[in-house]
C-alpha cells in the first residue's frame, strides 16, 4: 500500500515538474520572444523580468524533488541543499513578482499578483525558519503552501487554455483576466488548507469531542 501511494505521489509530481516547465516555456515566449512585451528599457521592467525567469528555476526544478520521501531519507544534505536554493529563487521571485504586480499596466491585476507574491513570500520563510527550529510539521505544511503559490504560473495558464469553459459567464475580456488573476492562487490556497488544516481539524473533533445526542 506504502509503495503504491509512493507511485501515485511521484506520478504527481512528475505531471506537476512537467507542465511548470511547459508553462514557464510558455510564459518565456510570451513575455521575451514578442517586441514590446519586456518593458521599455533594460531598469525598468527587462532587467526584473528577467531576474525573475532565473530566480524561478530552483522553484521549478527543486521544489517536486523536496516532496519526495526517499529522497529526505537518504540524501538529507542534498535534500537541504535544494530547499536553500528553493527559499532563495522564491524569495527573490516573489519580491520581484510584488514590484512587477504593483507596477503592471493591468490595473484589475495589480492587487492579486501582489498578494500572491506577498503570500508566496510569507509562506517561503515560515517554511524556512520552521526547518531551522526543526518543527518539520509547520516545516511541510508551510512549503505545500508555499509551493501552491509558486504553481500559480501553472494554474493561471491552465484557466487561461480552458476560459470558454471555467469562464463561461464572464464576457468582458479585461473582467475575464482579473477573475482568473484572482482564481490561479485563490482557489488552490483554498484546496491546500482544506487537505492539510481544515479537513484534519474536523476529523479531530468528530473523534474527540463527545457527541452531546448520545449523552
């Protein structure tokens, strides 16, 4: 049973690895290979932009292998070597993406690129500083949410090949990029804390607290 979860965690992961590279393609394409797509000069806008795809690679690359237990097990140096490169990339790629939303020239995006890098942020260095004080329960929890946060480039271009469908009922355009800017983290967020908080949570009491009918 422990082996097939183990399978099943892995094929995830490796989907997961998989469209974060083919949507990072897919994102280097739009924002660097199109004119006037960069910004209008090498400090404002390309030079950050740029930081920003570098910064993201030990996200993209790192991050599904920090989920793998063997790999913890027996490799705990490396494991620690790919978790300092992650909070690094992060860290730099959320500030980035904080400044980058608050300057983009979409106004219905501003706020949501900043909350989600702000929490993309947050949620890195809770994860970093749970791993210094070795309480590796927060230590998982907060790097799922923080990995959640870096998945947002996935989900975002996910909802952007399936709008007509998710979509449907929005038909101003510019509307229709704010609710997925907003949807991309919104909704995983929501996911995440139902698998590993609130879920858990009820479980707990439904098996702690009396039942006051049966009393």
């Amino acid at each position: 049973m422990k082996s097939r979860s183990n399978r099943l965690l892995h094929a995830w992961l490796a989907a997961l690895a998989l469209l974060s590279v083919y949507y990072l393609y897919r994102a280097v394409d739009y924002r660097f290979l199109h004119a006037d797509r960069l910004g209008p000069s090498l400090l404002n806008k390309q030079l950050w932009y740029s930081c920003h795809a570098l910064l993201a690679l030990p996200v993209v690359f790192g991050a599904p292998l920090q989920f793998i237990p063997t790999l913890r097990q027996s490799a705990p140096r490396l494991h620690r070597a790919i978790g300092r490169a992650y909070v690094i990339g992060a860290s730099g790629a959320a500030l980035l993406a904080i400044y980058l939303g608050a300057t983009i020239e979409y106004e219905g995006s501003r706020l949501s690129i900043v909350l989600t890098g702000g929490l993309w942020l947050f949620f890195t260095l809770v994860a970093w500083k749970a791993a210094v004080a070795k309480n590796f329960v927060a230590h998982r929890a907060f790097m799922i949410r923080s990995y959640a946060m870096a998945l947002v480039l996935v989900w975002l271009r996910v909802m952007d090949d399936f709008q007509d469908y998710l979509f449907f009922y929005v038909q101003d355009e510019e509307m229709r990029d704010a609710t997925r800017e907003w949807a991309s983290w919104v909704i995983p967020l929501i996911v995440v804390e139902l698998w590993i908080s609130w879920l858990p949570q009820v479980m707990r009491n439904k098996s702690v607290e009396p039942n006051p009918l049966r009393e």
